[in-house]
C-alpha cells in the first residue's frame, strides 16, 4: 500500500486537529490543547486503490515557522485551512501557499493542494463569503471546499479530494515521464 503523507496547515484556532481528529476517530473535541502537533494514520480508499494516509496535524508554536520548512519538504498534499469566521485566518492562507510553493519548488498545477474555510456550521459569525474564496483560490488554481468538522460536513470527502488531486498530479507526471522516454528513444 502506498502511503502518502499530507500536511495540514494553517493558523491557530481554525479547527486543524478538529477536522483531523473528526476524520482519524469520527469524534469531536471541544477543546484540544493547540500546542500538540501529532501524526495520525488512516487508510483511505479513492478510485478503487488503497492508500495509508499519513497526516501530520501541525501547531503555531513558537519554534513553528522554522519547522513549517521542514513539515512541507517531507510532506507530499497540502490542506491549507482557515475559518470562515475569521478573515484573517484566510488572509494568512496566502503566505502559507506561497510557502509551500516555495519549499517545495513546485508549480500549483504539480502541487496537490486543497483550500479548506471550516467552521462552516458558525453561518451567522461568518466573515469570509464562499463566493469570495472561490475567487481568489480560481485564481491561485488551487480547489476550495467549505467544513465543518463539528457537524461532519465535509470532512471525509475534503481529505478524498487531495488524495484524488494527488494521483492525478502523479499520473500526468508519468504521462510526462513515458513521454520524454519516448523522444529520448525516437
Ligand atoms: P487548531 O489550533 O487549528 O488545531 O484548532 P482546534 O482544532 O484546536 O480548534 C480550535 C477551536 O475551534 C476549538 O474550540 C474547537 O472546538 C473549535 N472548532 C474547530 N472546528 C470547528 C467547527 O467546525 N465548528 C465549530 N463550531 N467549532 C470548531
Ligand atoms: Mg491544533
């Protein structure tokens, strides 16, 4: 089985171990404490194959922008999250993308990558419209989905979205790799 290790990013208080959490165990935890990082593993299955999904739930501890480097060089999906219910979260979203495009050296069309606005059961603390993420992530180039890791909504199919994203971006590399094989040989 292969295993593919996913990264989840974003400021502190968006939901980050909650949906991960609400994912791995299917539980809601009111309150988690927001210095634990952790890593947790769940097979998932997309398109008929299996994968161990390793996902490394980060925190914004102080010695954290100098790790983040080192989380986003060993990991290989990216779920960037901010809360609806916060504008700045999703403002800082931008940094941490062009991070990650950095790191890793990496166009976004090579990048699985995936935009999550949580907290989407908070409708009327909303600060941030869906239409105006659709926005600016149809402009990064990067897909958008909207959580609730309180209510379930969206969590499973959120992480299934990366993982599909991830085998195509893999899948056109090897079109591209058989392809340049072939010019080599002609
Ligand atoms: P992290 O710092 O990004 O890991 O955030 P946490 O997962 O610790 O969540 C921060 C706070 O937001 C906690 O009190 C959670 O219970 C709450 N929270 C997380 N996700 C949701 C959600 O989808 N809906 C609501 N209403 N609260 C949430
Ligand atoms: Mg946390």
């Amino acid at each position: 089985m292969n295993n593919i290790k996913l990264v989840v990013l974003g400021s502190g208080c968006v939901g980050k171990s909650s949906l991960t959490i609400r994912y791995v165990h299917n539980e809601f935890i009111d309150r988690y404490d927001p210095t634990i990082e952790d890593m947790y593993r769940k097979v998932i299955e997309v398109n008929g194959n299996h994968f161990m999904l390793e996902i490394m739930d980060t925190a914004g501890t102080e010695t954290f922008l100098a790790m983040r480097d080192l989380y986003i060089r060993n990991g290989q999906a990216f779920m960037l999250v901010y809360s609806i219910t916060s504008r700045s979260t999703f403002q800082e979203l931008e940094q941490v993308k062009d991070q990650v495009l950095r790191v890793k050296d990496q166009s976004v069309a090579r990048l699985p990558m995936l935009i999550v606005g949580n907290k989407s059961d908070l409708e009327s603390d909303r600060m941030v419209s869906s239409e105006e993420t659709e926005k600016v992530c149809a402009k990064w180039g990067i897909p958008f989905i909207e959580t609730s890791a309180k209510t379930n909504m969206n969590i499973s199919t959120a992480f299934e979205l990366l993982v599909r994203q991830m085998q195509r971006k893999l899948s056109d590399k090897d079109k591209k790799k058989k392809r340049s094989v072939v010019c080599q040989i002609l």
